[in-house]
C-alpha cells in the first residue's frame, strides 16, 4: 500500500522557506516604514503621533495603488499660512510614486496627467483653498474628478473633435491626491468625506526641525523612495485584494479610506498594525463633530437652546440662537438669521414649521418632535459632544520628556476614541477683508 499521512520532505522545505520568506518581507515592512517616519518628522511638525503614522502609510500605498479599490485623499489644512503644509509636499515629492507638484492647474491637465499611458501620477495639490473658495462653480469639473477619482475604474466623459467629426473618450480619474491649504471650512464636505485630514500648525518655540534644501536631500530621499518600491514589489500577493480587520468604528466611507492604509501596515507587521489602527479610530472619532457645514451647526445649536421645551415659536428660537456665544446666527451673511432662511435650511433636514395654540392665540413654530429623526441620524449624543477644552487636551503634543511614540495596546487604541471637538463657529462669519492672507511658501 503506497502512499503518505503527512507532508513531503519538499513541502516541508517549502513551507519552512515561505514562512523564512514573510518574516524577512515583515521585518523589511517595518524598517521601510520606520524609515518613511523618520524622514517625514525630520522636515515637518505634525500635530499629533497619529497624524504623522497616516502620513507615513499614505506615502507607501502610493506605490501600491493597483492594489486597491480606494486611495484616500491626503488633506493638510491649517488656519494660516507658515504652517508646514508646502514643506510637507515637499518631502511628499520625494517619496510618493511619481509625484506631481502643481498650484492653479486646470482640469484637462489634470485629467491628461492622470490618463498618461505610465501611470497616473500622485497628485501634490498646493494653494487648494484657491480653488475651492467663493467661486467653487469655476472648479466643478476639478472637484468631480477628486470625489469620483477616489475608487477605481471612476472615468471623466469628455468630447473631441477629430476632422469634423465629433468623438466621445472616457479619461481615468483613479489617482492618489494629497492637498494643502488654508481653512478646511473651504472645502466641499463632499471632498473632506473622502479625506484622512491633518490640522497643521505653526511650529511652537520648543519644536524643531531639521531644515531641508532639496541639492542636499533629494538623493537621500529618493533612496527611501527605491525601498518602498522594492519592498511592495515583494508584497504584492499579500495586498492584492486583501480586506484587512477594521476597528468596529471604521465604517462605510471612513472603511474606504482607511483600508489600504490598515492592509500597508498589517503586511509591514511590526508594531504598525495597532499603530495604524489606532490613527484610524483617533481620526474618525475627532472628525465626528469636526464635519458638516453650517446646517449641522445649526442642528446641534437648536437641540441646545430647546432645552426640554416641546414647542418653541419661530421667534424664540431665532432669538435663543442668535443669543449664543460664538453664534454666526446673528451676523449671517451680513443679517441675522431670518424665519424664511431658517425654514429654508431646516426643510433640507424635512423639518417643517408648525403651530400651536394656546387660548385664542395661536403661535407659529417648531415642535421638538420634528427635529428628533435628525438628531439621531447627523449628531452624536448629547453626552458624547466633547467641549473645546476636551477637544484642545486629544490633539495636544505629549508634554515634554513624555515619549512622542504612539502607546500601540489595545487600551491606546480604545482611548483613542475621542470625544470631538465643539468647533468654533465664528470663522464663519468673518470679514472679507478679515479672511485674506498671502501665501508665503517659503514659510511653509
């Protein structure tokens, strides 16, 4: 009787090679991510440990982009200028898988440069807040083709003439795209909802960094750009297709954002895959209260002024609202907020007016129970909206002599989850003449 209860001696051997093989793939992963970290902070103040692990991953899954059915938008924002978000790209340009640094484009360009038969490039957008300012319907064509060229196959139709006759062609838009600008309340909440955004700031006295000059570093940093090439070449079956665990608050749109990132950090090993995770659930769980624009706002101010009230008339509420502190109702778009544009935007929500009697009079308003269906669905809890305070004390650097390293336990990534931050309103109702600045990219 022929035959074999257990492995070959051959497949023995190769078991013993492949598992050889992953350990030295893994102990590569984390060594070239170490090193895309380490280059990362010795140009650029990031605000957080998180923030700077993100930023790393992002460089590597640019080389890996095929690999996946997602790429996340990169957004580095900050009030001013002078915050680091030039400097960023700079070093950005350096590692990213064919880079492409550019301010002021237009989208035939772009969407030319994305449909080039090499590859499509990754896109390092400078001066974004230009573009998506007062006059964001001149932009729509650039706007579409950052939401759509998120997730692969998106494709922008466009016409051509050729002779005389008029012919129809289909431009990829699949690229990865890292922006940099002024004031996130600038961009379109379609663009952020498919952004891992990082809040750049001016550098503190007590924070330094190494300066760079391109002549001096530029060969350094495309050496690092050669490993993590070398080093996804070798993962390749281990990205291609792989859906990586997710925290239970990676969800929906926020699990296409994050998965390629997670997938980078599982096939480095090391301690990446809670490093990652961590960033993750921070990120998400900050950006909760940070999103949505004024309608959100005004949402979340209405809960807070009607108290326990069941029925409030139009004019108490107007009042309650433009009574709060830091509130834009009072100065919106130069008067106060009024019965038509309140109704206005609260019947983008379906909540409508109502009206109560009382005796002979009767009162035109708002009942409570309108409102309840969009309070749960776009606001958190009531005991879950963190105050600014709380918000301020998660996104502050380590003291110092604390370690800037991330805690990867699992604890680290539960504490992770933040309360969100009560975003200051009154950038929205700035002056014109208030909101101008001048780019100074040597003071980025």
């Amino acid at each position: 009787m022929s035959g074999s209860s257990g492995p070959t001696p051959q497949g023995r051997t190769a078991t013993k090679t492949s598992h050889r093989q992953a350990t030295k793939s893994k102990r590569d992963g984390t060594a070239v991510l170490d090193e895309v970290h380490a280059m990362l902070a010795r140009f650029v103040a990031f605000p957080s440990p998180e923030n700077l692990d993100a930023v790393a991953l992002w460089v590597v899954h640019t080389h890996a982009l095929d690999m996946f059915e997602t790429t996340p938008r990169l957004a580095l924002l900050s009030p001013e200028p002078g915050s680091g978000k030039t400097r960023a790209l700079e070093i950005l340009e350096m590692l990213v898988l064919r880079p492409l640094l550019t301010v002021n484009v237009s989208p035939a360009y772009l969407f030319r440069k994305v449909a080039d038969e090499d590859g499509p490039p990754t896109i390092l957008y400078d001066e974004i807040d230009t573009v998506f300012g007062a006059k964001a319907r001149e932009n729509e064509d650039i706007r579409g083709m950052l939401n759509a060229g998120y997730r692969r196959g998106a494709t922008a139709g466009r016409c051509k003439v050729v002779g005389k006759v008029v012919e129809t062609e289909e431009l990829p838009a699949f690229a990865a795209v890292a922006l940099a600008g002024l004031n996130d309340r600038r961009l379109p909440d379609t663009l952020l909802s498919r952004c891992i955004v990082v809040k750049m700031r001016r550098r503190a006295p007590g924070e330094h960094v190494e300066p760079y000059r391109r002549r001096t570093h530029e060969h350094e940093g495309h050496a690092l750009r050669g490993k993590v090439a070398t080093w996804v070449g070798s993962v390749r079956d281990q990205l291609d297709g792989v859906y990586p665990d997710l925290p239970a608050e990676i969800t929906d749109r926020n699990a296409d954002v994050w998965e390629p990132l997670i997938a980078i950090a599982d096939a480095a090993g090391g301690a990446w895959p809670k490093r990652a995770r961590c960033s993750a659930v921070s990120a998400v769980s900050v950006s909760q209260g940070d999103r949505g624009g004024l309608g959100l706002d005004l949402l979340r101010d209405i809960r807070e002024v009607f108290g326990d009230e069941e029925f409030l008339p139009t004019t108490t509420l107007l009042n309650r609202l433009c009574d709060l502190e830091e509130s834009p109702w009072n100065d919106l778009r130069s008067k106060p907020l009024d019965p038509r544009v309140l109704s206005e935007m609260l019947g983008d929500y379906d909540i409508t007016r109502g009206q109560q009697r009382a005796g002979a009079k009767v009162s035109k308003g708002y009942h409570r129970h309108k409102f309840e269906d969009a309070w749960e669905r776009y606001l958190l809890p009531p005991e879950e909206e963190g105050d600014e305070e709380e918000g301020d004390e998660a996104m502050s650097p380590p003291p110092p002599g604390k370690s800037d390293t991330p805690d990867t336990s699992d604890t680290a990534i539960r504490s992770a989850r933040v309360k969100p931050r009560h975003i200051s309103r009154s950038v929205l109702t700035r002056s014109k003449s208030a909101g101008k600045s001048t780019h100074n990219p040597k003071g980025e």
